[in-house]
C-alpha cells in the first residue's frame, strides 16, 4: 500500500464532520416521499390554456334537486330516530343555518 | 355543537389546496355521518364532489346537521399557519356565524386558534345520476397529473381514448402533436404503480386541458386517480382520501353537434 501525506490527517476531517452530517440526515425522515412522486417531477410546468368555446356548463347534464338529507340528527342529537330520516318527507332540507354575513364583508 | 378533530391535519391543508383555484366560497355540509361539500366552480363547468366520512376523522361530534359557508381563500390563509404535522380541530357552535379551527403540534407545546367569519351562500346543488360508465381507468395520480401538464405545452384540448390494449392521451396545437401511451399492467407489484381498466365499450373523449389541470390538484390527496368516461356525459376523475373519503371532480366531454343539423 502507497503512503502519501494526507493519509494522516485524513482521519481527523472525517471524525470531525461525520456527526455533523448524521445531524443534517435527521429530520429527511419526516418528509419521506411516496416512491412514485419524484418520477413525475420536474419536466414542463403548466402551460395556462383558454378553455375551448365548445365546453358546455356542467348544470347541462346534471339537474338541480334540493339537497338531500345526510343525516337523521336534524332535530338534534336526543330524540331523534331512523324512521324520521327516512320519512320522504324529510328530503326537504332542514339544516340549520347559519347567522348571516353578506358575501361583500370579507376579503 | 360541531367538533372534528383530524390527528393527520395535512390532509385537510391537502383538500383546501385540491379545491380552492376552482371555488371561491363552498357549504360544507356537516352531519352525522360526516362533511360533505358540492360545488360548481365559478364558471359553472365543473362540478366538485367532497366526502369526508365521520369515521375518518379522530373525533367526530355534530350535534345538529350545519351549512358553513366558507370563503375558501380565508380558509386556506388560516389552514397555511398549521404545520404539516399539526393536529387540526374545526370546532362551530350551532347557530355561530363562525367557525374555529385548533392546530395543536403533535408534542401539544402549541397550540393556536383562529376564527374565521361564516358566510351565508345560497349554492346550488345538483343531483348526481348513478352511471354505468363504459370505462373506468385506474392509474397512479403522478402520471395522471404529468400527462396533464406535458400536454399543456400543446392546446386547449386533451383527447383521451380508451381500448382494452391501453389509453392513449393525445394534444395539438401550433408546435405539432402529442400521444402518450399506457398500456394496461398486467403485473401487481406495486399497486399504486398499476394502469387498470375495466372497459365495456372503448371510448375517445376530449376535454379541455384547463379544467384536467386544475383537477390535477388533489395528486398529494391520493397515489391513485381514477377516470370513468362514458360518451355524451360527463368525465368523473376521483381521488380517494385514504379510507375517509373522496374528491370527485366532473366535467362535460365535447359533444359532437347532431350531423342532421
């Protein structure tokens, strides 16, 4: 084996700077990536686009309807039961709004 | 009284990041059984299906059925100040005009709250039909959401057809074409890897590439997408949120007008 000069110190730089990158690999494992994503990183961002004067609104396929009821608990959490929500009469939402704030008072 | 109380706060940071470049403001729907959230965005050409089951969320309580109408860019400023690894709590009483949500850091040594004004919205809702589509293709959310933006690069249409042997994704525009192939795995290694159809009739369908793009926010929601097409009704594209839920996004294909006309 070749001896040079550096061999000799090469020891102390190594000792002196591997717990330094043990601290710097610490916290990685909490941003773990799923395996797939770095696949489809990088390439081209998005490249805005007009939407195509074919595109027909969405309220053409589908029909307005009241919404349905989600649960049985309108009429609170005591009292009610499943029979209640299954009354067809319970279709008409009863859901309990909430105080008014006009659209304009925000942003 | 509604309290939800999510261990795994990111994913709500993940929805509000899925949801907020379509909608302005939405109507969380809150009851028993969980929150839903239905809207069209503000050009009334997609449609945006939310579900979060109770049984998802670590603790669960509403007293009384609630519509909170939320401006989403308010609630998205309010859910950027929780760390990805905080515990978020939404918390409303039953006839407040606010609501509030808790981020706690998972050593509890944080804790914040911030309260945000209701708003009052009269939304629509639209009923949607239960469909047999003629095909539903299964692939990873990352491929799904690249293709989308590769093919931006070329025009405003993305044309997807769909045969037995695979899908193809196709654009054209001034600088030339462009078709991207998957072939149907027939390996299951890695699930989340895999290209699935289940295919009844083949189906080639274009929709505009602004609206896939924008769907293509929910990707961090899920490693899986999954497109069902069928002609003449509209493209569902469905992120499933672990086991509590999904996002659903709907948008009309581009119909052939009638050739008597």
């Amino acid at each position: 084996m070749v001896r040079t000069k550096a061999d000799a110190c090469a020891t102390k730089v190594s000792a002196a700077k591997a717990p330094r990158k043990v601290l710097s690999a610490g916290p990685s494992r909490a941003v773990a990536k799923t395996p797939g994503k770095e696949r489809y990183a990088g390439g081209h961002s998005y490249n805005p686009q007009p939407v195509p004067a074919w595109q027909k609104g969405i309220g053409n396929f589908f029909k307005s309807v009241p919404k349905p009821q989600t649960s049985h608990s309108q009429e609170g959490s005591s009292g009610s039961n499943d029979a209640v929500a299954e009354d067809a009469t319970s279709l008409q939402t009863q859901f309990q709004k909430n105080g008014v704030i006009s659209d304009d008072d925000d942003d | 009284m509604f309290e939800a109380r999510l261990v795994q706060g990111s994913i709500l940071k993940k929805v509000l990041d899925a949801i907020k470049e379509l909608l302005n403001e939405a109507s969380w729907d809150c009851a028993d059984s969980g929150i839903q959230l239905q809207a069209m965005d503000n050009a009334h050409v997609s449609l945006v299906s939310l579900n979060l089951r109770a049984e998802g969320f670590d603790k669960y309580r509403c007293d009384r059925d609630l519509i909170m109408g939320m401006n989403l860019k308010s609630m998205s400023t309010i859910l950027k100040c929780a760390a990805n690894d905080d515990i978020i709590t939404v918390k409303a009483q039953d006839n407040a005009d606010t609501v509030t949500f808790m981020f706690e850091s998972p050593n509890q040594e944080k804790v914040s709250d911030y309260e945000m004004k209701l708003m009052n919205l009269d939304q629509e809702h639209l009923g949607i039909p239960d469909t047999d589509y003629n095909c539903v293709i299964k692939l990873p959310s990352g491929e799904f959401a690249r293709i989308c933006r590769d093919l931006s690069q070329f025009g405003e249409n993305i044309v997807i057809a769909c045969t037995k042997e695979g899908v193809k994704f196709s654009a054209a525009g001034d600088i030339g074409t462009a078709n991207i192939k998957l072939a149907q795995t027939s390996s299951v290694d890695k699930e989340d890897d895999a290209v699935d159809i289940d295919l009844q009739e083949p189906v080639t369908l274009t929709f505009a590439c602004q609206y896939l793009n924008l769907f293509t926010k929910a990707t961090a929601l899920s490693p899986r997408v999954s497109l069902s097409m069928s002609p003449d009704v509209p493209l569902v594209v469905e992120y499933p949120i672990g086991d509590m839920g999904n996002i659903r996004y709907f948008l009309a294909p581009k119909i052939e007008e009638d050739e008597n006309n």
